[in-house]
C-alpha cells in the first residue's frame, strides 16, 4: 500500500485503536496530529490533500513517532507540546502534560485576581508553567512567582515563558517553600504529587513515562499536600487564599486539613466530570 496521508489514517488509527484500547475518533485525531508534526502542516491540509504521497523522509520520521505511540509513549511528549487554558506549552518528560482538569485550578485562581493592579501570586510545583503561565498570561498586572525543586522543569517553564513573551513571572528553583523566606503572597495555587505511591495507575497509560516525583507522594498520595498547608498560612498575607488540586476521592480529606490549619471558608470545586477537584481555603490574619 502506499504511504499516503489517507493509508495512514485508515490503517493506523485501527492500529492504535488495539494496541492503546483508545475508540477510533481518538486514535483517527491521534494519526492526524502525528501526520501534521511530521508534514508541518494543519488538519485542514491533511482532509483536502489525502491522496499525497509521503517522502522517504517523511515516511521514516512518522514510522519512528507512530511505533513510539503504539508502545504507550504519551502524545504530548512525541510531539513536544500540550494545548492548556488556550495556550501552548513546551512538555517534555521531565514535566507532567498538563490535563484540562487541571484548568479548574486556573479558573478558580482567576477568580481571585482583580482584573488590574499588582497581586502576587505563588505556582507551588510548577513543572512545564502551565498554571502560573496561564495565569500570567490573563493577568499582565499580576507578579507570578513559579517554583520547582527541578531544574529540568524549570528549564522548560523558562521557554515557555520566553514562547509566550511573558514579563510578569519569575521562576525560581524550591523544594516548595524553602526558597520563599520573608516572602508573602495574595494568592498560592498547587498541583501537587497526590497518588498513593502504590497505586496500580502509576503503571498505566501515560503516567508511566511522567516523573514520578510529580505524581506520587507517600501511601496515602498526601505528604505533599500535608507538607503545604501546615505552611503555607507562612507565606500568605491577610486575605489570601491557598488553592489545591487533589485526587478525585481526597477532597474530603483536604478539607480536613485546611481546617485543622485553621484556614477559613473551606471549600471543595467540581470539575467538569462533577468531581471535586480542587480544595482551598482563606487566611485572615498573618501567621
């Protein structure tokens, strides 16, 4: 058969479709998207040219990205770049891929942040900057402080910050606080590791090529989160809030703790799914 971009997308989607228990619509997106990467070129492109041959070229470079995909390597990182919150952002795998989910943190955290004048606000774990970059991003007023204990993440932030020409963040290398001495913030949003560091998921599907410091955090998958709250109150200034996101069976729990630390109006949201994904809670007084 003939390499075309219509072979591809007949026979590969069926393929991926069996080895990744994915239904055909996902697998057909993801033969488009690996198509695309290898043809620099947009779906349109793909749907009104099916006939086109691939280069010899082109043909080893996409048979070298698909049999990486059929093995289970995330998509994200084969392409080396993951849509959150209506931006782009450089992943690699020394970074978590940024899941929409994860945009309720975001949109919670936004919430929060007048439209103008100066704020101060804390990404615990940044990773890729996702959350503080998207956060940046919609408020130019705002001094977002991302912070990571890993300079290979921190690397990545850096050029997704210089990719979307952001001038309101600063990145800085922390195992989370312990860099911030003296320092207060209006607003500290997390993304912590909070899977229990047996939990059989950490072998499946993507989460088996992500940093597992990123994602596991003792037998409950709450350390890090415990390590947080007990500190956070440090940090903030009258009238901040801490905001979490955690497991989709820990919001009870989270609550428990933020009120154990004495945080006010202690508060679990839902994602879109109706889960409750994200924790928080308000300081009054300086700790």
């Amino acid at each position: 058969m003939p390499h075309t971009i219509q072979s591809h997308l007949t026979r590969d989607k069926a393929a991926l479709e069996s080895a990744l228990d994915m239904d055909l619509a996902s697998a057909r997106i993801e033969v488009q998207c690996l198509l695309q990467a290898v043809l620099q070129v947009n779906r349109a492109y793909l749907l009104t040219h099916p006939e086109q041959l691939l280069t010899s070229e082109q043909q080893e470079s996409y048979a070298v990205l698909f049999e990486q995909r059929l093995r289970g390597e995330p998509l994200a990182y084969l392409l080396g770049e993951r849509e959150f919150y209506g931006l782009n952002f450089r992943v690699t795998p020394a970074t978590l891929i940024p899941r929409t989910d994860t945009e309720l943190l975001v949109e919670l955290a936004l919430q929060r942040i007048p439209s103008h004048g100066a704020f101060r606000v804390l990404d615990l774990g940044t990773g890729s900057g996702a959350i503080a970059l998207s956060i940046a991003h919609a408020r130019p007023d705002a001094e977002v402080t991302a912070v990571d204990a890993s300079q290979d993440a921190l690397d990545v932030a850096q050029s997704n910050v210089q990719r979307l020409d952001l001038h309101n963040v600063r990145l800085m290398r922390s195992d989370w606080f312990t860099g911030l001495a003296g320092e207060r913030f209006d607003l500290i949003v997390s993304n912590p590791p909070y899977i229990a560091a047996a939990d059989t998921h950490l072998a499946q599907g993507d989460l088996r090529f992500e940093p597992r410091s990123a994602l596991a955090s003792g037998a409950d998958g709450l350390d890090d989160i415990r390590r947080i709250v007990v500190q956070a109150q440090t940090y903030l200034n009258p009238g901040g809030w801490l905001l979490l996101e955690h497991g989709y069976d820990q919001a009870e729990r989270v609550r428990a703790l933020l009120q154990q630390a004495e945080f006010a109006e202690v508060f679990s949201a839902c994602d879109l799914a109706g889960i409750e994904r994200v924790s928080g809670g308000l300081v009054y007084s300086l700790a």
